[in-house]
C-alpha cells in the first residue's frame, strides 16, 4: 500500500478494536494482512509491500514511506486524499480507486498495528545533524517559521491525527513531499499549513530536515523523546544551535513586526536581540542556562521543574522561540523589567515572584505533587533565572517598555466580541491542533499543543483568561508561523470562545464566588462569575482545583 503518511503516536490499538477493524476487512474480500503481502490480481490490487516492502519500513530506493506504527486516521486519510484528487501519484491514485472503504480501514489499521521499522538510509555527504536546529528551533525571529517538531511532535514522532510522524521515514520520499507541497500536487494539509511552510524554507534546508529526521530510529524516537522531556541525556541526539546571524539578516530581521504597543515603538535598529544559542557558554553557569532552557520548554516534563506543574502547561507556550521572540512576551523584556509594582496583587514583585506566579496561574502548581511554585533556593529557579538573564545580555537594566515586550495590543472593533461567533472560528481555526473539546494535542503522552480549557488548562487567576490578552496574543502568533492571517474580529471572537469555558479554580478563590468575582474579575474582558458554562452554572462554579485563602 503506497501511502504517503505517518501517525500521531507510536501506540498500537487494543486488540479489540484491531480486530474489528480487520473483520470489516475479511468482509470486503481479502484480510488486510493479504492485501497488504498478497494483494488482489484478480481486481488488480498490488501488494503495499511491493512498495513499502515486508516490514512496512518503506523503500529509499522508490521513495516510499514507512507505514509500519503510523496512526490509522491519518493513512485512511491519505488513501481518501489520492482518491479525492488532494494527492496525486501515477500508482496510488488507480490503487486508492480500487480500495473499498472498509479495506482502507482494516489496511489502515493493520500497519497501524505494527511494530516500528524503517528502512531508511541518508545519503552519503549529508550530515543529519546540519538539520537538528530547523528541526527543533525553527527561525522564528527571522520567518516567523516554527520548528518542524512544533507540530510533528519531539523528535518527529507525531501529534494528534494530522502531524504524521516523520522519524525513520525516507529521505527520497521526505524530500519528494516537500516538493509535492511546494508544486502542489499534494494538498488536504490542515489550513494550508505544509504549502505555507515550505514556501519559507530553502532546498538545502529541505535536505538537512529529511537527512536528520531520515537519520532517527523509528524504534527508538518515541522513548528518547520522552526522555528528552525528562531532562535525561539521550546518546546521538547532540544539545541543538541555532546558526549565528549574519549582519544581512539582522538588517531585515524585523521588517514585518510594526508597531509594539505593549511597549515602545522600535526604533531604528528595531528590537532586542538575545545572544545566539550557539553563542551559550560552555561553563557551569551555561551549564545552568541550557537547564533553564530545557526547562522553560519542557516544563510539565522535565524532572526539575514537573513537580511543581499541576496541568500540561510549559512556559513556551504563551512566550514562544523558548522566551526569545519579541511581541510574544520574551524573557529578556521581562529580565530587565523587574522589581515592579503589580497591580494584580498590589505590591511591589520581584522576577522571581513573578515567575512564582506563572506556576501559581497558568501552571496550576496548587495541584501538582509539591502543591506549590518552586521556591526562590530551588533549581528550576536557578536555572530559569540564569537562563532569562543570559537572553538579556546588553539589555537596557530598568528599561520596562522595551519594543517587543508583551503582545501588541489588539484595537477593539465594532462588533466586540462573541462566543457564539467564536465557535466556527475555532473549529476552522484551532481545533486541528487543541482538540475539538480544547484538550490540546498529543505524542503519544506527551503535550505538543496545550489544552486551552479544562483541568489541564490554565486556571482562572492566569492572565490568559481575560479575553483582551488572549486575543492579542493569538492574532500575533497563530495559527503557528502564521500560515493563515486570522481577522482581528477572529481573534477576539475566538478568545473569547476559548475562556467562555470552565477551567481550574482560581486560587484565589476563598469559597465565595461572588466575593472573588468583585475583588479579582470585574473588568469586562472577564467571564469568571458572570457567564454561564455548558452545565449552566456561572463560570467558576464547578471549578476544580486549588481553594486556599486569598493572600
């Protein structure tokens, strides 16, 4: 079976769902098992692995995929894709065409079920780790192009049904779908997402993703991923850099952000630039920084800072680039900003505290195994501080509205802002990647896109709970990269969609509703005890979560 594709986690189906899946199979005529080694000559169907040979490990010789262990609801998908006309190929599309709809589940589900394997080979002369850093970083302050694993998972092992795994597949038939994207003979991608991508990424480029992600064991990506996550040394997978930026590219860097309204408009030279990862110190303080690094993007995983977590939240998250990007609330505008008076809890913060509060909110560390932030001695302090003032070096110290800082404000618009048209937004929009019920999107157990409400979502004393900070920050940056342009009324709509729904208690909450409604959620851009949830009772009701005393 040709498919071009890949899955969303290494985990096989039960045995009775498989079972089911293959008898709607046996029904049709053939077992999958049979079409996919034997075929059908009599209706003229090939054998899959005349192609992707016996082991479903793909074919560099062809440039046919592995199949073996990818998800069964995207390969189902890709054989629709070749029969619909969204992917074309000289053997797929009249094979596809003789498939009935319940072969294409039970072959689907057949290599869904079996064990990882690649037959994958780099060519010679091409280094796989040349594609580490577009694989992981991506080039976000320069193109605004997000890492390939921001969506195709850790290591390239998948995430939710549309993000195939790319880990141990082809190099020949990686680089014959980039192309196939950027011709347009292939088509169904989410929003557009892969055509857009491709567009801002160079042949050469193109040659060093497909090399390193060629380069990874399909047995072994899942498990080093997490392990990655977990703060662990994984051997062969070297610590990832970004190129240095040369003096053009600085020139142009920022000639699409505009105005900063959070902070100051740039000025000439245009906004802050962090040191480049390349440039991270080779000594215990950077030793100390990578940690923190690590731990800003990992941070519901990471062995140092899990503890402390209380949903699948990370800090990269909401300050994208691992804190480095400007108008997405960057750390080394954060760095510099602080001791400063806070009116959410009228006194004076420091950073720590700040960051304090981050975990307290948007992380839920009430209901993690500590059940409270790291503390101002502990390690995921040290190393988060480090790490925020190495990003800062050369930064104006007390300059607290550095261009790029925060997120642009978004103008209000005539129509304000609705749930109910927020709706449609978010299932054209965000649901391919938060989930149609907001629970975010997976690799295997692992979090790629993070839950957007519910009790793995931010809770209600996090800042991204009022609509005005969410909209801002989703017309800047998503969908991922920009791949489309959301309106401005999408995105105020659609925030407020998104924080028209339950999610964990405020801890400030002292167990009177309307007493924490007046004193912490009375401006207008707050739904917390004022609108009614799908259960009918007032947001903030049913709440789980932390009920302390307010501070």
């Amino acid at each position: 079976m040709p498919i071009r594709g890949g899955t969303h986690r290494f985990i096989r189906p039960s045995a009775l769902a498989l079972l089911t899946t293959l008898s709607a199979g046996v029904q049709a005529g053939q077992s999958a098992e049979q079409l996919a080694h034997s075929g059908d000559p009599a209706r003229g169907i090939e054998p899959c692995a005349n192609c992707h040979q016996a082991n479903g490990g793909g074919s560099e010789e062809i440039g046919a995929p592995r199949l073996a262990a990818m998800g069964a609801p995207y390969l189902a998908a890709q054989i629709r894709h070749f029969k619909n006309g969204d992917r074309k190929h000289s053997i797929m599309t009249p094979w596809a065409e003789l498939l009935t709809d319940e072969e294409t589940r039970a072959l689907s589900g057949y290599y869904a079920a079996l064990p990882p394997a690649s037959n994958a080979q780099v060519p010679a002369g091409l280094d796989p780790k040349a594609g580490e850093g577009l694989a992981r970083d991506g080039d976000w302050d320069g193109r605004r192009l997000p890492a390939c694993g921001q969506c195709h998972g850790p290591l390239g092992i998948g995430a939710a049904e549309q993000f195939p795994a790319l880990a141990g597949q082809p190099y020949n038939y990686l680089i014959g779908q980039l192309a196939a994207w950027t011709t347009g003979k292939r088509k169904g991608d989410p929003l557009g997402m892969m055509g857009a991508i491709n567009a801002k990424i160079s042949v050469a480029e193109s040659q060093a993703a497909a090399a390193f992600y060629a380069s990874l064991p399909a047995t072994r990506a899942a498990a080093a991923a997490v392990e990655m996550r977990q703060g662990q040394a994984v051997p062969g997978i070297a610590a990832l850099s970004a190129p240095t930026p040369t003096p053009e590219s600085r020139a142009s860097r920022h000639a699409d952000q505009g105005e900063v309204p959070s902070g100051r408009a740039p000025d000439a030279a245009r906004h802050f630039e962090p040191p480049a990862r390349g440039d991270m110190p080779s000594d215990a303080f950077g030793e100390m920084v990578a940690l923190g690094e690590a731990i800003f993007r990992q941070t519901d995983r990471h062995a140092v800072s899990a503890p402390y977590v209380g949903n699948t939240q990370v800090c990269e998250g909401c300050h994208l680039d691992a804190g480095r990007l400007a108008d997405s609330a960057p750390m080394w505008a954060a760095w510099v900003a602080y001791p400063a008076y806070r009116s959410k809890n009228k006194r004076v913060n420091t950073l720590i505290e700040r960051i304090q509060g981050c975990f307290e909110y948007s992380m839920n560390a009430q209901a993690s195994r500590a059940g409270h932030p790291p503390t101002a001695e502990s390690q995921t302090m040290h190393a988060l501080l480090s790490y925020f003032y190495w990003l800062a070096t050369g930064a104006p110290t007390g300059d607290k509205t550095m261009p790029g800082r925060g997120y642009p404000t978004l103008a209000r618009t005539d129509a304000g802002f609705d749930p109910a048209r927020g709706v449609a937004v978010y299932g054209e929009k965000c649901a391919i990647c938060h989930g149609a019920d907001g629970e975010g999107g997976f690799a295997g157990d692992l979090m790629v896109f993070p839950p957007l409400w519910g009790a793995q979502s931010y809770n209600w004393g996090a800042g991204m709970h009022k609509i005005d900070t969410a909209a801002a920050y989703i017309k800047q940056n998503m969908p991922l990269g920009n791949v489309i342009e959301l309106t401005a009324q999408d995105a105020w709509d659609v925030a407020a969609f998104i924080n028209s729904h339950e999610r964990p208690q405020d801890p400030r909450f002292d167990g009177d509703l309307a007493q924490t409604t007046k004193q912490f959620h009375n401006g207008e851009f707050d739904y917390y005890g004022k609108r009614k949830g799908a259960d009918g009772q007032l947001l903030g009701t049913a709440s789980e979560g932390a009920k302390r005393s307010k501070p």
